[in-house]
C-alpha cells in the first residue's frame, strides 16, 4: 500500500486483494482481550478506494507455530473448553463481523494437516475444546453465523508435485469428514505455491504428477467443493542460475499448471497470487525455499525493477485461453 510502484502494479493488474499477514491471529490479538486492527483496516480502506475487492485470511490458522505466543501458552482455567470456545469465537464475530460488507470470502480454517500423523493437528485451543474436529466445526459453524452469504474456505498447500500425494489423501480425509458432519465449507483453497525441487529429465523443468492431481481435484469437485487459487508462486530451487533461462523454466512450469487448474474453470472461482514483486516475494525469506547458490527466488510475476517477467506473460495466456 505505500509503495507507489507495487501499488501501480496492483491496480493494473488485479481485482481482489488478499492481506498476507495482517489478519492473522498474531497481528490483530496482541493479548486475549485486546484486538488492532489499525494495519487491516489500512490495506481494506486502500482497497476500497481503489475499488478491489478483498479476501479475507485467515480467521484460523491452525498450527501452534503461528499462534501469537500467549495462546500457546494460556490458561483456559477450571472450564477450558468454554473459554477456548469463548476465545475462538470471539476472534471469529469481532474480525468477521468487522468486515462482513466488505469481505465475502474467508479463509477460514487454514492448514489443520499434521504431516506426522497424517491426522488433524493439535493446538492449545484444540486441547482445550476437546479435539480438532471440534475446534474447527466451531470454527466454520461460527463464521456462517457471522456471514450468512460469504463463501466460507478450508484452506491448504496439498500440490500437484509427486512428493504431495500424501498430504492430497490427508485434506481428501478432512473434507469428506466435514461433508458428512455438516460443517459449513464452500469451498477448498489451493494455495498454488508449486515447487520446482526435483527436475524431470525429459523437461529438464519441475516434476509434477498431473493424473494424480485430476484425480484429486476430480474428488474434490465431486464432493461439491469450490476451488479458489489463493496464494500462487513458482519455488524455482532447483532451476539453473542463469536469469533467461530460469526464468523461461519457471514460467512454462506454471502455464502446464494452469491450464490443468483452468479445466476446472467451471468450479473455479479466483486465483491470488502471494506477491506481485520478487523482492517482497516471501519465498526468499523461506527457509525450504532457498537456493544452495544463495540467489534470490525470481517466484513473483514482476521483477525487482518492476518490471513484467515470463511469469506474467505465462498466466495471462493461461486466462485467455479460458
């Protein structure tokens, strides 16, 4: 939002906005009673006045590792399930509410997945309330009180490389779980952070296993779902340093992904992208992510001058080809 040229960009280029971090739990509640809102309501005003819509994420992440640090460790006291209760949905009414004539899309519950289990991760709320299935019902059963006609979102980074069949099966698990309980979600957020990391000799370009990941959206749609592309980018780790020819790569990766996404075109209903500019990219900030020659991850449409790279060109043929 301050900076002019980023700014320029988005105007251009986009119709909805998604804050990354600012309405998380760790930026709005700086203690159990207390909510700040002063960094949201900023980029929401900003983009009414640009008149872009906004997304909203995430009303729940649920891993321990990105809670503010006093849920992690509160005290829930002789009743710890109604005050977890309390704390969730208070959370949930006071942000939704805040924004329901604004935002019409939530991010509600965001990655629940416990990779070492294959099951549902704990939390202290969890713990609290009695278990994770519970914890997230009230979650979304909460947030369609608050907004009777937003689409409501499980969103996750289950992705189409081979290594993510897994993680694919897990979510598969967790959304026929919440299909038969009745729990109100609309849709599945794809995050879409696709991962060059093992190279396919054939492309010499990113592996990826395309009928297993139809199959799966093939499930998904089945089920009545929704898909929302909500935080797209190329993790280009393993692509060679040269700028051309990296860049070349990282852009023929995301138009095979695409055009996959965009067969889904009638289920399909916006795609995001976590960043416009490499240099506010935050993949260069994480750890997975980085190159062994310590250069810069080029995973965001635009470059550092601001200028449009392959990528960019790769996606709007993709929408065209709609």
């Amino acid at each position: 939002v301050l900076n002019a040229a980023y700014a320029e960009i988005v105007k251009a280029e986009c119709g909805i906005v998604v804050p990354e971090n600012e309405m998380k739990w760790q930026a709005l509640r700086p203690s159990p009673e207390a909510f700040d809102f002063a960094r949201a309501d900023r980029i929401v005003a900003w983009a009414q006045a640009k008149n872009l819509a906004v997304r909203g994420h995430t009303l729940l992440w649920h891993r321990p590792q990105w809670f503010p640090g006093w849920l992690n460790t509160y005290d829930f006291g002789a009743s710890p399930a109604r005050e977890a209760e309390r704390l969730l949905t208070r959370h949930i009414r006071t942000v939704a509410g805040r924004y329901r004539d604004t935002i019409r899309s939530w991010d509600v519950v965001n990655e629940a997945i416990d990779h070492d289990t294959n099951g549902l991760m704990q939390t202290s709320l969890s713990r609290a309330i009695g278990s994770a299935e519970d914890t997230i019902d009230l979650a979304f059963r909460t947030a369609r009180e608050v907004l009777p006609g937003a689409q409501l979102v499980y969103n996750d980074y289950m992705s189409w490389e081979p290594q993510h069949r897994a993680h694919c099966a897990d979510v598969l698990r967790l959304l026929e779980a919440l299909r038969k309980r009745g729990t109100p979600v609309d849709a599945l957020g794809i995050q879409s952070h696709i991962e060059i990391f093992a190279l396919d000799p054939a492309t010499g370009n990113g592996r990826y296993a395309e009928r297993e990941w139809r199959a799966f959206l093939d499930e998904v749609t089945g089920m009545g779902y929704r898909l929302v592309i909500t935080e797209f980018d190329v993790k280009d780790r393993e692509l060679p340093a040269d700028i051309a020819a990296r860049d070349a790569k990282v852009a023929d990766f995301a138009r095979r992904y695409l055009d996959v996404m965009f067969d889904y075109d009638a289920h399909l209903d916006d795609i995001l992208a976590w960043g416009l500019v490499d240099r506010f990219n935050w993949l260069n900030g994480f750890a997975p992510a980085r190159r062994a020659d310590g250069l810069e991850v080029r995973g965001a449409p635009y470059d550092n001058a601001y200028r449009p790279k392959p990528l960019r060109g790769a996606i709007a043929e993709a929408l065209s080809a709609v």
